[in-house]
C-alpha cells in the first residue's frame, strides 16, 4: 500500500471529511491539480521535474527555503529506485512532507490547570476575534467552562464584536472602555474567572505592529499581570494568522516570535486561500505548531490540525493517477 492510500484509509474514518475537503478545496484545486497536471510530462524524477516542482510548491506558498528542502530529499528519495512511476513521485512527496512537518515535535496540548488561561496574538485583521469566538464554541463543546476578555481595547469594534459572540454562545465577557489599559482588563477577568472556577479563559490581545518594541513591552506587561493573578499564566499563546496573506504571514509570525513567547499557531481563513503550503513553511522555518485551522465562517468550522487529513485534502487531485 502507497502512502497516498495510507492517508486514504485514515481520511476515511474521520467524521469531519466534509468540512476538511470544503476547507482545502481552493489549495487543492491549485496545487493538486498542478501536481496531476505534471503526470502528461513525467519522464521520471530529474531537473526538469524537480525545476517544475519547486515553482508548485512556491505557489502554494511553500516558501524558497522550504521547497528547495523537499526537492533535495525527493531527489534523494529516487535516487534508490531504478525507475518510479508517476504515483509512487506524488506518494513519496507526501510521505516528505509528512516528515519535514514532524521533525520538530508539536507538543500535545493539555489543559491542566484550575484555571487555564489561553492569549490569542495576531495582527488586526488576522481573525483573532472570530477565531477567539470559534474557539469558546469548541471547549464549550469539550465540556469545559469558558469566560473571555476583550483585551483589544485599542478597537473599539473588537470589543463589541467579542461581546456579542460571547452572548450568542453563552458565555460571559470581561471587558473595559476603549482605549483603557489592556492589561487591566486581563486582570479583572483572570480575578472574575477564579471567583467563579472557570476551566478555560481565552484573552483577546490588541494587535498593533506599528512598532516591535512597543508590541513587546506591552505583551511583557500582560504576561506579568496575569501571571501575578494565575500562576503560570498564560498557559498557551496562539497566534492567529490569516492564511491568506502567505509568506507575510510567516515575517508576522517571526515578529511576535522575538515578542513573545509563541506556543502554536491558528491559521485562519484556510478555506478562502490557494495558499495552503503557508502551513509547512511555518513548521519548518519557526518549529512552531499548527493547532488550529480555520474552514469556514461557522463557530463550527475551526477544526484542530490534522496533519494526515491536511495532507490527504491537498492531494486529493492526484489520488488517481497511475
């Protein structure tokens, strides 16, 4: 059995295949079916093949550094083999980037603290306030309690818009008057969350990156005050990252990485992106994880990242082929 056929058998008993398909159908239908479309040309695994790969591979955001990796090792990979047919290429390049994603390990996330406090970092227009509301959905349905702070309080449209996701679900926001202290906001809602035995606290940060230093003393101080509240606060910091700004994404990435301590990363808006690869480049050029990945507007459509079902998603074009 290939590994294309590996990664079928799993999709297949997974219960969410509908919205994984749906979420990566625009970087399937642009790089699998430019992979499929490189079968009426194969002559085997030479310059000329590889030249056209790494070009696919940039397209999709891979990034130069990334996808020079992935040819190299394919390279290298049919290299032990006399002649490989066009399926066996395409099966070998997934079992690569399987392996380039997991070389870093993505440590498995838990919750096991009284109180688990979670910031959520990004730029404005990333998607962190949507992505903070998906997420009180999905512990929500783990059967934790949550609470949120509007933290934004740079935006006055961020505060409201959180509010308002966090009445529809259910859930109580903490939150101050625009332009107030953010950090003050943090630490009336880490004190609310332990008056009333919250599991999960999720914290909406402001995202302003006019400039680095002002961005690091602010997350320093709001690490300091919640960390006075809650011991080891914040247990997680998530970057929200759109995934349709590609390779810009990953230099914000690389900011808030000299800012804060990142622990994993949402990538938001999967479903309106071509850009798909922007998910590898991530773990091979900052070690950070992927977490979360968003396929869709619905508070249902954040969805945790499953490497196999990513994989077998993008590849779906050239399951077929011979």
């Amino acid at each position: 059995m290939s590994f294309l056929d590996t990664l079928k058998e799993k999709f297949k008993k997974r219960d969410d295949q509908a919205v994984y398909l749906s979420g990566f159908k625009k970087t399937k239908d642009s790089m699998g079916q430019k992979l499929n479309d490189m079968a009426y040309k194969y002559k085997g695994i030479n310059d000329e093949f590889l030249e056209e790969l790494t070009i696919v591979l940039l397209e999709s955001d891979v990034g130069i550094e990334t996808a020079d990796e992935i040819c190299e090792r394919l390279k290298r990979k049919a290299q032990q083999y006399s002649t490989i047919t066009f399926r066996y290429a395409m099966s070998f390049l997934m079992e690569i980037l399987q392996d380039l994603y997991n070389e870093t390990p993505s440590p498995e996330l838990e919750y096991p603290h009284e109180i688990n406090v979670i910031f959520l970092v990004g730029v404005n227009g990333s998607g962190k306030t949507t992505s903070c509301a998906k997420l009180i959905r999905y512990f929500k349905d783990q059967g934790k309690s949550v609470g949120v702070v509007a933290a934004d309080t740079f935006r006055a449209g961020a505060i409201d818009q959180l509010a308002r996701w966090a009445d529809k679900l259910g859930v109580t926001c903490i939150k101050g008057k625009e332009q107030s202290d953010p950090s003050s906001v943090l630490v009336d809602g880490c004190r609310w969350a332990k008056e009333n035995k919250i599991d999960i606290l999720l914290c909406d940060t402001a995202g302003r990156l006019q400039n680095k230093q002002n961005l690091m003393n602010e997350l320093a101080k709001m690490h300091r005050v919640v960390g006075r509240e809650i011991e080891g606060a914040p247990h997680h910091v998530w970057l929200v990252l759109d995934s349709t700004t590609g390779q810009n994404g990953l230099s914000q990435a690389k900011i808030f990485q000299e800012a804060t301590n990142v622990s994993g990363i949402i990538l938001s808006k999967m479903d309106g992106t071509a850009k798909g690869g922007i998910v590898l480049a991530i773990k091979n050029i900052l070690h950070i994880p992927v977490y979360f990945i968003g396929l869709g507007e619905k508070e249902t459509d954040l969805r945790p990242f499953d490497l196999d079902s990513y994989l077998y998603s993008i590849s779906e074009g050239i399951q077929h082929v011979q």
